[in-house]
C-alpha cells in the first residue's frame, strides 16, 4: 500500500521516528532519545498529515506480514502440538476464523414458582 501520490514524502528524520517507534514499541519519549532528537521536535513530526499516512502504511504492512507468521505458527499447533488440547484449540481457532463458528451455548434461566395440579378423578 503506497502512499498517495499527492502525498507530501516523509523526511529521512520522520522515517526514522517512525520505524524506531513501529520496530521496538518505544514511547516518543524514548524514541527522541535514541534518536537524540527533542521530544517535542518527534512529538510534532507524528501530527503531520503525511507522517500519519506514513505511519499508517507501515503498520499495515507490519501488521500483513505478522498475519502471516502467525497463522502459519497455528497451523503447526493444528499439526504438530504434542498436547491433544493445544492441538483443539489451534483446529478450533482456524475453524473460527475461517467461519466455522460452533453455535453459542446459552443457559436459560427462568425464574419464579411453577404450579402444576394434576386431577386424576
């Protein structure tokens, strides 16, 4: 997913506190830090329309990417868990997301007396 072209292009520094921020999960704080930036100069930057396009765009990339290591990581699980229950629980979660949903359990409770006259006579 790219940018759009009548996007303004981040600078090299917008990058950086970007993908510093995306790759270790760091405050803007620490961010500044590493990058021995001013936090407040890091803080401005991801206000920018076109840092946030940005931002956005590499997020979901990161997140497209992880995706997919994470359902190959279920489907060893599914194949080869060593535990019976790991292995349903894998085989339940792929069921699921791919649409399978069992049906909801509910328990219905009623409340209040139940009178019941049998005459036999």
């Amino acid at each position: 997913m790219a940018l759009p072209a009548s996007a303004k292009e981040p600078t090299e520094q917008q990058r950086a506190v970007v993908e510093h921020i995306l790759e270790t999960g760091d405050t803007v704080t620490d961010a500044a830090k590493a990058l021995e930036l001013r936090r407040s100069s890091a803080s401005r930057m991801l206000h920018y329309p076109h840092v946030q396009a940005y931002m956005m765009q590499r997020v979901t990339e990161t997140l497209g990417m992880g995706s997919l290591v994470a359902a190959a990581e279920v489907m060893k699980l599914v194949r080869g868990a060593r535990s019976e229950y790991v292995k349903l629980q894998a085989a339940q979660d792929v069921l699921d997301r791919a649409g399978f949903k069992a049906p909801e359990k509910h328990q219905h409770l009623v409340a209040g007396g139940v009178s019941i006259n049998i005459d036999l006579s």
